[in-house]
C-alpha cells in the first residue's frame, strides 16, 4: 500500500510538472506573438504629402516655391521624419526672411536650398515640406537630413530681433509637429546631421536647451497633450 501510494504520488507531481511545462510553454508562445501584433501596431507612420500654411498664430506664411527646373529645389518626393533647425548666419542689415526667400528663387549659382526661412514678423515657405533639399550637409545619407529633414532657416540680421525670430520659429515647429505627427526628438539642429556649428547663434549663446523649452511650452499650451514631448523615446 505504500509504495502504491507514493507510485500515485509520483504520477501526480509528473502531471503536474507536464502541465507546468505546457502552461509556460503557451505563455511564452503568445507573449511573444503579441509583442509583435504590438510592434506592428505602434509602427510609426510618417508623412508623405505637403502642407501650404498661409497664417500661423497671426503670422503670415508667404509661399513662393522655387521653379522646379531649380538645382535648388531637386524635386524628390520623401518622407517627413524630422525638422532641422538653422540660422542664415547672414547678420548685414535688412537680411530677414524675404531676402533669403529672393535668394533661393533668384539665384542658381549653388545647390543648397531649405524649406522655410523666419524672421521676426514672417515666413517664407519656398520648397514643399515633401521634397528633399540641400540643406544639413549629409548628402544623401538614408535616414538623414537631407532625405528626411524640413530645413527652417532662422534670420540673424542684426536689425532684426532674434528673440522674436526664436519666437515665430516656435509656432512653425509646433505647427509642423502636429500635421506631421513628430514629437520633440525629430526636431533636430543642423549640427545633428553634420556636425557644423548650426544654429550658431543658438548653440554659442547657449539657448539651444531654452528653445527646446520654448517648443514643448508652446506644443502643450496649443494641444494640451505632452504625448509627443517625451524625450529619448
């Protein structure tokens, strides 16, 4: 009678075992096939078509996009994966957005081109947010500047008020945020991409964590959601 016992007892504890192994077995199974149902599902969409503001919290947008026939404006369709922000660095008087805007359309001595140029009291939108531009010294690196990126000139003459430059550009960075569905790490300085000193003014007069600041200050203020202010993600 004892050894019949321990004979059942046995035949129990290796059922139970059997059972323990199937269980974590189909755990494991389902755990992993749901991690990737999960992947897929947050699997970031990216944009492919333009926007054409004309106004933005009061300030005006004035669109004059570049002649297709432009080397500064090669005409390659992407996706919208960052915002990369630079300074013109062009301090003479009188250089704010509109002589940069008649820059890129009049003169075809150079490649390099970007998508919008802000000053203190407008912008100028001169290639679609769609198209790559020649503008974060990458090339054509895959998952760079230039294939990716909406350059955003900030105007630095000294007759104008950059602090009101950083402004404007806030509200255009935050705008774009929003219709492209970008949050705070796809707003990148030109540095980022290239390594220059770029923004300068930004980056030499230590402002650039202030203008981080000033962008999810702004992003919430506007949409009351921190959902794309998390940074490191």
């Amino acid at each position: 009678m004892k050894n019949s016992r321990i004979t059942k007892i046995q035949k129990l504890m290796i059922f139970i075992i059997i059972l323990l192994i199937i269980t974590i077995v189909f755990l494991v199974y389902n755990i992993k096939n749901f991690k990737q149902e999960e992947e897929i599902i947050i699997e970031r969409y990216y944009y492919s078509e333009t926007v054409v503001p004309s106004y933005i919290d009061g300030i005006t947008i004035t669109t004059h996009f570049l002649n297709k026939s432009s080397d500064r404006r090669p005409s390659e369709h992407r996706l919208i994966k960052y915002i990369v922000v630079h300074e013109t660095d062009n301090r003479n008087i009188g250089t704010g957005a509109l002589k940069h805007s008649q820059y890129l359309t009049s003169n075809s001595d150079n490649i390099n081109g970007w998508h919008y140029t802000v000053d203190d009291h407008i912008i100028y939108h001169n290639i679609p947010d769609n198209e790559i531009a020649w503008h974060a010294g990458d090339g054509r690196s895959e998952d760079g500047g230039n294939m990716n990126g909406i350059g955003i000139e900030m105007a630095v003459n000294v007759d104008g008020d950059y602090d009101k430059t950083l402004e404007n550009s806030v509200k255009l960075i935050v705008y774009l945020m929003h219709e492209y569905e970008l949050d705070i790490n796809d707003v990148k300085l030109h540095k980022d991409f290239s390594g220059k000193i770029c923004p300068h003014k930004l980056i030499t007069e230590n402002k650039a964590g202030i203008f981080y600041d000033m962008i999810k200050k702004e992003y919430f203020l506007k949409y009351q959601t921190d959902k794309f202010l998390k940074e490191g993600k």
